[in-house]
C-alpha cells in the first residue's frame, strides 16, 4: 500500500464542518462569528511516551486525547484536527487499530481529521488540534489571584503507577493484575476533560492540564500568574486513595509513594484550575454538569513558591520531581 | 538545558498578531473577518527527508518553507505556525541554527510561532502552519477545466539533481562543485511560492505545491477535477535547462535524466496550476507582481490521464515514477 491509499483508506472520512477537508494542500476551517481558534500541538514519540507494542487502539484514543486535554484546559470545544504520522513500515492491523482508537475519540467529541501528512520513519504521532472558544473567554494559565481555590479533577497518580509497574519498578511491581489493567488504562487511554473545561469558562480563574505531574504545572500557573500556593497533601493523597483502584493507603503501598504518584506522576490529563473562594457554588455546579469529580486541594497566596503542608497545616517537605523531556 | 529552559531559549518571542502564543495549553488565533483559516501539517523524518548532519540553518528554514508552501499553493497568507521536535538530545549549536533558519523565514512572511512541543527521539520536525484567504477565494485542487493551461513556477529538477549527486548515484556523480552547490541550495533551502499563490487567487482555477514531483502531483489536480492532460515535453525540459544552474541538455548530461529530474524529482516546491486560456494576460501580471517565473508546459483535456508530446505534437512514453514514501 502506498502513502496516497493509506491516507485513503484508514484517514479519509467526508467532511462535516470544516470547509474543506483532507486531500487539498490545506485545510479550511473558519471560526463562528465572535470564536478564537485555540490551537495545540503534542507529539508522541514510541519508547519516550508509549512503550514499542503499545496497543494500536489505545494509542490512537492517547495521541488524541492528550490534545484535546490542551483544548479542555483553555476551555475551548474540539472542532478539528491534523495528524502527522511517521510509521515504520505500513502494517494494516496496526493502522487499523490506530485509525479506530483515534476517530472514535474524535467522533465522541465532534472533532474532525481535516489533513495531515504520512512518511516512513521511527514511529511519531503528531497531532495539531484546534477548538474554538468566545474571544476572551478562554481559560489562562495567567489569572490565578491570591486567595483563590486550587483544584484537581478525577483522581491523579494511577497512570504513574501503571508505568512503574510495566517498568518493574520495585514500588509498584507487587500491584495486583486487576488493578494493574484498571491503572493501565488511565496510562494509555485518559479522558481529556472536555466538558469540564467547556463548563469551567467564566468561572476558572486559572486552568491547566496536567501532563508532567501535579507539582511542576501547578508550577507553570504560579509563575504565568506571579503568585505562589500553598497545597495540602492530605488533600491530594486522597486523589490516588479514591481512584477506582481503591488502593489502600495505610496498606499495600508506601504512603511517600503514592503522593510521588499524585504530586509528580505525570500523564494524568486531568484539570488543575483556580478559582475565587465566591465561586464555590459554581465550581461544583461545573463539575455537576461535567459528570468530572473535583477536590479542593490548596490556596494561590502572593509569596511566590510553592508549599506543601499535612492536615494539621504543618509543613511538609517537598522532595517530588516532576517531569522534563530532556532532564 | 531542560525541555522548558529550550522552549524559552529557542523557540519563545513576543506575540504580535495572535492572540496568545507560546506558553500556555492553546495559541488563540483569530482570522479577520471574511477570512478562512487554511491549515497544513508536515513531517520531516532525518534519513527520509534530509540527511544526517544537514546544515541546521538550511533545515530550519525548509521546514517551515514546505509547509509555506502549502498556503502558496492554497493563495493564503501566512498567518502562525506551531513546531513539534523530537530531539536526540539538546544540541545547543545545532538549535542555534535551526531556530535562525526557521524564524528568519518566518519572518520574511509575517509568519509567527504560537506554541508546539519538545521532547527526546529521533530527530524529527512537524510544523503545522496557519494562513488567511478570504473565504471562497482558496486555490484548490478541483477547480481545472478541459481547455485551460498548465503552467509551473520556477525551474525543476535541480532538487533531485542535487539529491542523486549526494547519494552519488552515476547520472548526477559527475555535476561540478559549483553546480551542485547552487542545485543544493534548491533541495535543502526552497523558496515557498507565497507572493505568487496570492496573485493567482481569482486567475487560477487549481493549483498544487510539487513535492513529490510534477507529474504525480499534477495528477491529483487531474483526479480531483475530473479531468486529464497533455504535457509538452519540450517545454518541461527547459524548466530544468533554463535553471540557475545553466545545464546544457545536450551537453553533460543525458536528455533523458534531465526529463526525469523535470517530471518526477521531488522536492521542487514550485506551483503547479491551471488557468483559463483567457487569463493568460492576468497570469503573465500574477508572475510579474510576484517576481516569479511562471511556464506554461500543457493543456487540461477532457479524457482522464495524463499524455506526453514532444515539440511536433508525437506521443512520448510516460516512464517517469513520482515519489511515494511507502513505495
């Protein structure tokens, strides 16, 4: 099969509402009167951010998913997309899984492949993704204010769990098989929080996703808006002990571990968001609308840097790493 | 250098017209009104699309110059563009290099970056660019009628000229130093065709990019309208005689490895378009306001495929492959 079938076969769907759609040397989209194009791109590159023999289908859902997590986080509705595929060699199963994985994520959110490009190489998926959202309502990482609620979405941590068991990772080799498969899910297919995003405009003050871990995007929120913030860690071991894997904290697991997972686990795809203390009713009404849990984990505060404290609002030492590409 | 401490070095400078740009989950981008947004995404793979070692300036602006490209071809002006890299390792040089290239053409066309992504794997350069055209008024694909002219932008062939040169293939081994330098220059540093592609708009009735070569990428404009043509030979090779490079056909080189660098060499990034007979006038004004050289090379006929004819009119056999990256 060459490039030009491949396309046709397993990429090549009619367009619905973009202008103009795969097979022309552009695409054309055109924004709703009154929208902004929110726009992100994020690649995936095999042995970095998925293991080689990683299921087709899950990683067509991921490559997506991990965009449309960027769009969420600016609050923006998926509209289209463009896929940039290195492949190896052309393997049918493997394509026809991708392409499945990826257009029924894609369907599920009325989000539209409009182009793209294919050529041999070390597997990479690139994906641009582009929502649109009322102009100026987008959700900043820039507009946390001291005083503000510091929230988390869905529960954090599972999918660092999954990696350092798949790694054989002594902390999380014992992890049963059950709660392995239920934590690898949370790894190779996550739940962007579109809706949640979508419903979160007006009300956020602040909004990210959180690809690297907890502690080190919080980071880029506290740094874009010139603040610090204070997060309560008995707040945020609960986002791992309330997860559908039901782990006991006090049990199996090394409680310090378990908060590495939640604090600096990376791969969770989950919202991190602030908001005004006034706007609690509407955060839970969001989340409400949403179906998507949130917890209160912490407070913005003017002094730059970022603290940890236990329940008794003692401090508590911050030795989690967050993660860096090139580090 | 950490993957953030490289965004900020390399790739992060003011925004000027988007909205927001690198640093946040999304760009926001916003075409004026009357406007479509046209969008492209290449892939450039080391060892497929250019060598290992390849001078890092030149390949930061043919990156971008393929994808500038593809707005040229559609008659859309470039607006952003967001750059995903995968990386070996952080080589300070080489990104020195490579973001100059990048962002002087970027900025010969106004073109900003707005977001993207890092990470660690084979080198590997995706850029999705951004354009405006007013909306209706994009150069497509499908638009060719049976009677209109065939023209090209440019010279061809110097690419593949250059390319077999480097592979020391026997045809192109014996090029001269200085000729190869200047055909060189075409394959690792192409001029997009921007200025020409928005003087077409509303005088061509299809137009392309050649990438892949003339002959196969004009058969996606005969596919996509429904029709076929007729090339004069005898003109196409003087897209390649008539080059900087001052080849004599019938001199150092067979007639006949000229006609295919011409027809099939890839990586020329010229236009390919068609008009009506009767906008041969507007056609002539397009090239002259852009400073382009245009050719006109054959005709649009009713009867699908694609015919070769020498200067008296005969009947020339089609023996020239075009380039497919899975063939």
């Amino acid at each position: 099969m060459g490039e030009f079938d491949l396309i046709a076969r397993y990429f090549t769907r009619p367009v619905r509402r973009a202008a103009l759609g795969v097979g022309d040397d552009c695409a054309l989209l055109k924004p709703a009167p009154g929208m902004q194009l929110a726009v992100s791109s994020d690649m995936l590159v095999e042995g970095r951010h998925f293991f080689a023999g990683t299921d087709p289908e899950r990683l067509g859902h991921k490559a997506l998913a991990v965009n449309l997590s960027d769009l969420a986080a600016c609050g923006a509705r998926p509209l289209a997309f463009t896929l940039a595929l290195a492949l190896p060699q052309v393997d049918a199963a493997w394509l026809e899984g991708f392409s499945r994985g990826l257009l029924q994520l894609a369907d599920a959110h009325g989000c539209e492949l409009v182009g793209g490009d294919t050529t041999q190489g070390p597997l990479n998926i690139c994906i641009t993704v582009f929502g649109e959202v009322p102009t100026g309502q987008a959700l900043l990482r820039s507009g946390a204010q001291p005083g503000d609620d510091i929230y988390v979405s869905g529960t954090l941590g599972e999918a660092r769990l999954a990696l350092d068991a798949l790694q054989d990772q002594a902390a999380a080799a014992a992890l049963p098989a059950e709660t392995l498969a239920a934590a690898r899910l949370r790894l190779e297919a996550p739940t962007p929080r579109v809706a949640l995003g979508l419903a979160l405009r007006g009300v956020a003050s602040s909004a990210l996703d959180l690809s690297d871990g907890l502690l080190g995007d919080l980071g880029h929120i506290l740094r874009a808006s010139g603040v610090g913030a204070c997060i309560d860690t008995s707040k945020t071991i609960d986002l791992i002990a309330t997860s559908a894997l039901s782990i006991s904290v006090t049990g199996q697991f090394d409680a310090d571990y378990l908060q590495q997972c939640t604090l600096a686990g990376g791969d969770d795809y989950e919202l991190a968001f602030t908001a005004a203390p006034a706007r609690r009713g509407a955060v839970a009404a969001a989340a409400q609308a949403s179906g998507t849990a949130v917890a209160r984990i912490g407070v913005v505060e003017g002094a730059p840097g970022l603290r940890l404290i236990d329940a008794q609002g003692r401090p508590v030492a911050q030795r989690y790493a967050s993660f860096d590409h090139f580090a």
